[in-house]
C-alpha cells in the first residue's frame, strides 16, 4: 500500500477559470501535467467563453 501524505504535502495548481488553489489527486495521477481545471464546471465554462470572477 502506499504511504499516506498529509493534504499540505500535495501538489497544488490554479485553476484557469476561477483562479482557485486546488489539489492533486490520485485519478489525476498519469496526467496531472495536464490538468488546468478545478472541475467539470470550470472545463465547461472555459469552452464556452465565460468566466468567473473570485468576489472575496
């Protein structure tokens, strides 16, 4: 079994769309260098055009 990390200990990207931090995981394993969005919604958005704005 491989060794448990602590959720710090993660690689971390943002995300093209939203701007948000967000984390490795393991479906993400083979192709994490590819990865550019948080999620399926952010994917989606980013093909049509729309973007979303981080209110803080």
């Amino acid at each position: 079994m491989a060794k448990m990390r602590k959720k710090q200990d993660l690689a971390v990207k943002t995300c093209l769309t939203c701007g948000r931090p967000f984390a490795w995981r393991r479906k993400w394993e083979k192709v994490w260098d590819e990865v550019k969005y948080c999620s399926e919604r952010c994917r989606s958005e980013r093909k049509s055009g729309q973007t979303r704005v981080l209110v803080k």
